[in-house]
C-alpha cells in the first residue's frame, strides 16, 4: 500500500472510532510501528490527527485531558471486562477500586448496585459512585495526579490499611508472558501491593491488549490474585499457568 492511500485509510479508521492505539493501527496495516508513526506524522503536521503517548485521536479532542483520551482507548473491550467484573459483585459487597480506566468503567456499570462500600484513591471513580443507592464511598487523600486523576503518597496507603473488604479490583499497565503484573509508574505499584493486602480476593482487570504488554515496575504475579477479568480468552500459555495457580478466567457474559 502506497503511504499516501495507507494515511487516508488511517485518517478514516481514527475517525470512525475517535481514538487508535499505534499497535492497533500496525496490526491492522500489516506494517511496523515505526511505519505507522511516520505515517502519523504526516497527517498531525497537516493538523488531521493529533498524537499524545502510544495512541492518536481526532485534533477536536487534543485539549482533552490525558485521562479522558486514555478512556476512549479501546473503550468497548474496557466495557466488556467491566461487565464481566460487575456480574460477580452482589448487592452491599465491599470493594477497592483503583484509578485506572477500566476501573472507571467498573464504577459505571455498578450504577444498579446497591449499599456497596468503596475504597479508591480515584477521584473520577468516587464521583461515580458516591451519593447512589445508599452506596458509602471512601476516597484516599493525596495530591490528584492530572495523569489519572488519582492521590498517590504515604497518606493515601496510611488510610487505605485502615480498611478489609472483600473484593479488590486492580488495573495493570501490562502482564508478562510468565504471569507478572506491572506498572509504568512505582507509586501505582505501592497502592496495588497494599490494596491486595487488604482485600479477601483480588481481581485483575484488564483487556487483552495488557497481554504480553511490558512496563517497568513489577507488582506481583498470579499467587497474589484469585481472578484475572479479561474480554477474550488469554494466551494459552498464560491459562495454563492460571489453571496451574488457580487462578479463575472470567470472561463477560453473553
């Protein structure tokens, strides 16, 4: 495919869906992703896209702050493991819920549940779910990273330790081939580990595109976790290794 046809095609297929991954568009061009950002290039300096880390939107959402374009990222199978997550969640369960995207879609689909108790250092997932049906939500303090609109310190860790509740659920940055869960940032990482600390059963959730996925700051492996909560069966080298833990594959429902 000539670079020009293939920048009208991506033009197109960003404005069908409003934001793209840049591994996604390799994928789906049969090209590298070095092709593919030149190709981006191209079309942000004619002013067609704009790019922002791993992914491209349309230019009308370059403002958009970095968590709301980070929502739009592969937004139907993030709603799918929220679906596949909330099915498990009865009325009056008690939860942590960290900051990342898909945990944000979790808090929306929670809107029928009733009497839940919420842990989160997420200020997005607090204003979901507070003040509805007789929820009680407890929201971790610290300075709000505008990344994640989420508190990480000290203070946040010191107050979350202060809770047990049954479920927590975690977002990942990426999982390893040999079934490590990892963060880009140590901060996410130390609210993690202490969020797993303090619940009955942890869940991972995340989409497939986590998979094989690599970040720089370990948080730990399939002993720490009861559940991974995906959109499509894993890698069956990763199943393996869960049914060897036993570790449960929830997928959503149909």
């Amino acid at each position: 495919m000539l670079s020009n046809q293939r920048q009208k095609e991506i033009l197109q297929v960003v404005k069908e869906r409003g934001t793209y991954k840049i591994t996604d568009l390799a994928e789906r061009f049969s090209v590298s992703t070095e092709t593919i950002r030149r190709n981006l290039k191209s079309l942000a300096d004619k002013g067609l896209v704009a790019k922002f880390h791993g992914g491209v939107t349309l230019p009308t959402a370059e403002d958009e702050p970095p968590f709301q374009r980070r929502m739009q990222l592969n937004r139907e199978q993030k709603q799918r493991v929220a679906a596949a997550a909330v099915a498990l969640i009865r009325d009056g369960d008690s939860l942590i819920l960290d900051s990342g995207t898909t945990t944000s879609y979790v808090a929306d689909a929670l809107a029928n549940h009733t009497g839940l108790v919420i842990v989160t250092n997420s200020a997005d997932v607090a204003c979901r779910l507070a003040s509805r049906n007789d929820n009680r939500v407890f929201l971790a303090g610290g300075e709000i990273s505008p990344e994640g609109l989420a508190a990480f310190s000290a203070t946040a860790i010191t107050f979350l330790r202060q809770f047990r509740v049954r479920y927590t659920l975690l977002t990942v940055a990426g999982i390893s081939d040999r079934g490590d869960f990892a963060h880009f940032h140590l901060w996410e990482a130390e609210f993690a580990q202490a969020a797993i600390e303090q619940a009955d059963e942890t869940w991972v959730i995340a989409d497939h595109s986590k998979f094989g996925r690599n970040a720089p700051v370990r948080l730990g492996s399939l002993d720490d976790v009861t559940a991974i909560i995906t959109d499509q069966p894993p890698p069956a080298s990763f199943a393996e290794q869960c049914a060897l833990k036993n570790v449960a594959i929830c997928l959503p429902p149909d």
